[in-house]
C-alpha cells in the first residue's frame, strides 16, 4: 500500500504503509489550491404557454413543425434538436451546422406545455449524442431545465430559440408569444490544471454524471508528475476523466481526495478515499 504524506519542508512524500493521504498539521491547505471548480451551467427554457395546435381551437396553439433548438456544449460540440409533428408534413432535418437531433411527435403529444417540456426531456436523455454532455428535467413549473454535465462555467450552452420567440397563435393573429432562456453558471473551468491541488464541488447532477477532467501531459518530458484533486464540500457525485474520456476517480462523498501521478504515458490514480 502507498502512504501519501504532505509537509512544509518536503511537499508530498511517499513511503510504505496503510493506504492514506494526510496533511502535516499547520499547513495551510487553501493556500496551496490552484485552481477551483464549483458547480454546474444551466439553462431554463420557459416556452411562456406554447404548445402544439391539435384539432379543436385554444389559446396559445402554435405549429412547432420545423422548429429549432440549438445547443452547445462547454467542449465546443454543437447541436440542434429540430421538430417533426408527424401529422402536419414536415420539412425534415433542415441540415443546420453540428449535430441533429430529430424530436419527432404527433401533435396529440406535444398538445400543453408540460407534455411538449417533458418530451424534450426525455429527447435529450434519451439521445446519446446529448446525454453525455447535458442532463434535462422539467423544473416542476414546465420550464424545460438544461445542466451541462461539465462542471464549471460551461457559457451558453442554449445558443439560440429563436424559432421559439414572435410566435402567432394560430387561432387569434394578436396573440404573440415570446419564450425566454436564463442562465446559471457554474465556476471555473472543467478541465483541472495539470499540477498542483484542484478542488471541485457541488455538483449539480442528479445521475452522478458530471465531471471533470485533467489534460493529458507530454509524455516522458514530465514522469513522475503529481496531482491531487479534492472534493471539499457539498453536492452530488461527479467523476474526474481523462483526456480521452476514461474514468479516473469517481467523487461520491464529500471530503474524499484523489493523488495521481504520470508515468510518462497516462494518469494514473496513486491513491483515492
């Protein structure tokens, strides 16, 4: 077993012994943090009353049919989430830049705003292109929420709904609906330092999904390198990856510490508890 010991005089040592990692008393762990990542970025969608038209008049009946939902995950991926209503003749995948993502329903299914919400949320679970960079829940008000599965300030990540603002009731020309998105951000950045100690808490994922990563290094250049990442405080399970998506460490209680060091090739896990 590897014991890991940290001290004024000598930093991090290793040496023989029960499997641990302590900090020498007096030592000022804040003060030997690098860098910090606390939470996740969501985004609320409120489709202010929308739904789709279906059969007998009502308020607030629009057709969604070709209608876009743009995304854009922390890592640069884009995507679109484009709308088929099955019974009115669709247009299709409109072919837009990144990846499509087909939301197709007949109108019956998507006739309120809690089933058009809870539809997506499902789309967007359900679609693996999406559930590994975002998780989607109707926030119990029927506004469709969006949570970067990475964790820090992952920036916009709804880019654009603009099919989803200036809509005119089909039933009554003066009705014109807008929806709106906000945003949470998360803070710092969801790739870690390659040196030094990272913490990283409060995870907002539900699923245990979220994560962070730690960049790869340069080869032999920096064998032997070392690196801590620790979960001080509160929040859901998160996982820490490598460059290439692999699990290194998977945080699911609050205070647990992960050491890693490079040999030269890969990070490789020295010790977590």
């Amino acid at each position: 077993m590897v014991q890991v010991i940290y001290t004024k005089d000598q930093g991090l040592k290793q040496q023989g012994g029960a499997g641990s990692f302590s900090i020498e008393s007096g030592v000022p762990l804040a003060g030997q943090i690098k860098d910090t990542v606390t939470s996740n970025t969501f985004a609320v969608i409120d489709f202010a009353g929308i739904k789709q038209a279906d059969g007998a008049a009502g308020a607030l009946e629009f057709d969604l049919d070709s209608k876009v939902i743009k995304l854009r995950s922390a890592g640069g991926e884009k995507f679109y989430i484009y709308f088929t209503v099955t019974n009115t003749g669709n247009t299709g995948d409109p072919g837009l830049e990144g990846t499509g993502i087909s939301f197709s329903n007949a109108a019956a299914d998507i006739n309120s705003e809690k089933k058009l919400v809870d539809a997506l949320v499902a789309k967007i679970n359900g679609a693996a292109a999406l559930n590994v960079e975002f998780e989607a829940v109707n926030d119990g008000n029927d506004h469709l929420k969006i949570t970067a599965l990475r964790m820090g300030n992952s920036g916009t990540i709804v880019t654009d709904i603009s099919d989803f603002v200036g809509l005119v009731d089909t039933n009554n020309a003066n009705a014109v609906v807008n929806s709106t998105v906000t945003f949470t951000h998360g803070e710092g950045s969801h790739v870690l330092s390659s040196g030094g100690i990272s913490q990283a808490s409060g995870a907002l994922n539900v699923a245990g999904d979220s994560f962070v990563v730690i960049s790869d290094l340069t080869e032999d250049d920096h064998h032997g390198a070392r690196k801590i990442v620790h979960r001080p405080a509160n929040g859901q399970t998160f996982i820490l990856k490598n460059s290439a998506g692999g699990t290194l460490y998977t945080f699911d209680t609050e205070g647990e510490v992960a050491h890693l060091v490079w040999n030269g090739t890969a990070w490789k896990l020295l010790f977590g508890s």
